[in-house]
C-alpha cells in the first residue's frame, strides 16, 4: 500500500475556520486551480503579497496532468515558500470535483486537506449516499468536504454538463443536515469555462440567481456556500488572446460586481480557473509574436507568471475581499 500522509504534516490547514472566519467577516476564500510549477508560484506570490488566505485546487485531471506525488510536494513547497516570503497565509489543498469514494480517499491519503465530492449529476438520494460516505471517511482525518446540489452547465476538465440545473432551496437543508459535509456548492447561473452565457453584441450577460442564495442561506444560516464557474473572463486578455491568432470569440463571463455581491453573502469560497488560463494563454500568445526567436520556456512562461500574480491580486484585494485576512 501507499504511504499515507497526513495534510497536517504537510503545513496545510482544512477549509473549517477559514469559512467560519469568511462567513462573519462578509468576503470569500479564492480557490485558485493550479497544475503546474509557474501556476502555483503565481498564487503562492499573490497570496502571500496580499496576505489572502487561499485554497490550492487540483482537479481529477490536474492529478493525473502533474502526477500525485509531485503534486503533493508541490504543495509542501509551495507552504515553505510562503514562510520563506515571511508570510503565515493559510494554505488548504483541495480536490475539486471529486468524482467517486475512491478518488477522495486517494487524496485524503495523499496529504489533501480538503476533497470536494461531486454527486450533484446523481438522482438526490444517491447524491447524498455517497456524499455521507466520503464525510464519514473524510471526518476521521479532519479533512473537510464540500457537497453539491445543482448542476453548473459548461465544461470543467471531465466534468461535462450541457443544461444547468438550479439548486433547489427546498433539498439545501435535508442535504446538510443528512450528510454532515462542512461546505455546499450551489448552482445559481454561473458555469465553468470561458462561454458562460450566451449575449449579443453589447448585451450584458445574465444577473447570477441572488433570489436563489438568498433562499438557501435563510434555510442553512451561517453554512458555507461555494460557488463555482466564477470567473469574469477577463476581456483584455480575451482580445489579446484573439489578437494574437487565438480564436476565443463570444467568450463572456460573470462580472465582478455580481462576485463581490456573492463574496458579502454567504458565498464563502469563490473557485477560479478560466480567468488564470486566460491570464497565462494571453501572455504566452503575445510574448511569442512579438518575440518570435525566443525559446526560453523561462521568458514566455515568466511573462505569463507576472500576469496572473497581478489578476490573482487584484481578485484578492478588490473582488473577494480575501486580502489583509490570513490570521
Ligand atoms: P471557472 O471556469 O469559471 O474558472 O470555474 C472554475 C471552477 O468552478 C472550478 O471548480
């Protein structure tokens, strides 16, 4: 059998008080995907800069991209270059969309502080089955886990999903109270990827459902809610993305007065992946057409670290609220 590692031995912290804190202050945790070295150097930068405490996301597809182990030592290091930075920030590791019983054991065994179990595609019964399994795994570990109830359209590495499905208020309550999970993901019109809505030229993009959250705060009150498929796409990276021989037309996202609404309420963990993908495919584009004989990975990839330590930033200080925050 593998070696088990425990996420406490690592430096990281579960997501428990971190929301507690997040709730009664009015902000959100950033929960920022990482798959690679200049990804994670990025937030680690940012975060720590702005003294945000922050959640280190991997997906089922980033494990398998980056490799377990290295991802776990990733993690290590990135918690001992944030002291080294002179910086005590909070640092959860969490799987994000964890997919089966399996998946979250393998990471909670692996050195993973926090696991989200995805049953939200399953009828409701199932969902919540599996969603008390991996809590009562999880708990003994004092891992956190975050459930969810409603389906988010768009496309998240192998989570795939057409049509959303809003979260029913009505099943919020039943739903924590039967699994015991620390955190709900809701659905109220956001969606992962670039293509969030569909809007004509010079349209706004849809108001998110507040009505929604409203609903299922005043049922669950004070209980930690996530909301995913929260990136604005940014559009200067968008035009540079297309300016430089990339195709992104139409790509829209949910701006960032409906996420600072969001952040005030008791959304309390805000999960961003597009926008850094963005950040870094924008400035990889235009470094290699302005500079069409360079090869250094190190000058392309270094252009695309500054940028997203600067969005990572700018999310943390003027969006979620999350920075001065780390205790
Ligand atoms: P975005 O695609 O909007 O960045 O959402 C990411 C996400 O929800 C990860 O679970």
């Amino acid at each position: 059998m593998a070696e088990v590692v425990n996420y406490k031995d690592l430096g990281l912290v579960n997501s428990r008080e971190l929301f507690r804190q997040a709730v009664s202050g009015g902000y959100a945790i950033p929960a920022y995907n990482f798959n690679n070295l200049e990804q994670l150097q990025a937030i680690i930068t940012a975060c720590a800069e702005t003294s945000s405490p922050v959640i280190l996301q991997v997906s089922k597809g980033a494990r398998s991209y980056a490799n377990e182990t290295m991802l776990r030592f990733m993690a290590m290091g990135a918690v001992r270059m944030a002291r080294e930075m002179g910086s005590e920030i909070p640092i959860v590791l969490h799987l994000d969309h964890g997919d089966s019983f399996e998946t979250c054991k393998s990471c909670i065994e692996s050195g993973f502080s926090s696991v989200m179990i995805d049953g939200s595609h399953l009828p409701y019964e199932e969902n919540v089955a599996l969603t008390r399994k991996v809590v009562e795994y999880a708990h003994q570990y004092d891992v956190t886990v975050e459930g969810e109830l409603g389906v988010l359209a768009g496309i998240e590495d192998d989570v795939v999903a057409e049509h959303s499905t809003y979260t029913q208020p009505e099943e919020v309550e039943d739903f924590v109270s039967k699994t015991g999970v620390d955190s709900l993901a809701i659905s109220i019109g956001t969606s992962h990827g670039a293509f969030k809505f569909k809007v004509k030229e010079g349209e706004e993009p849809p108001p998110l459902r507040f009505d929604i959250l409203a609903e299922c705060e005043k049922r669950i009150p004070g209980f930690p809610i996530v909301l995913h498929g929260a990136s604005s796409v940014v559009q200067e990276y968008v035009e540079l993305i297309n300016k430089y021989g990339g195709k992104m037309e139409g790509a829209v996202g949910v701006s960032e007065d409906q996420l600072r609404r969001a952040a005030a309420s008791a959304v309390c963990k805000i999960n961003i992946d597009s926008d850094g993908r963005l950040a870094v495919t924008a400035k990889i584009r235009e470094y290699l057409a302005n500079d069409p004989g360079e090869f250094d990975p190190r000058k392309y990839l270094g252009a695309a670290r500054k940028e997203l330590i600067k969005l990572i930033k700018h999310k943390n200080e003027a969006v979620l609220g999350s920075a001065g925050r780390a205790k």
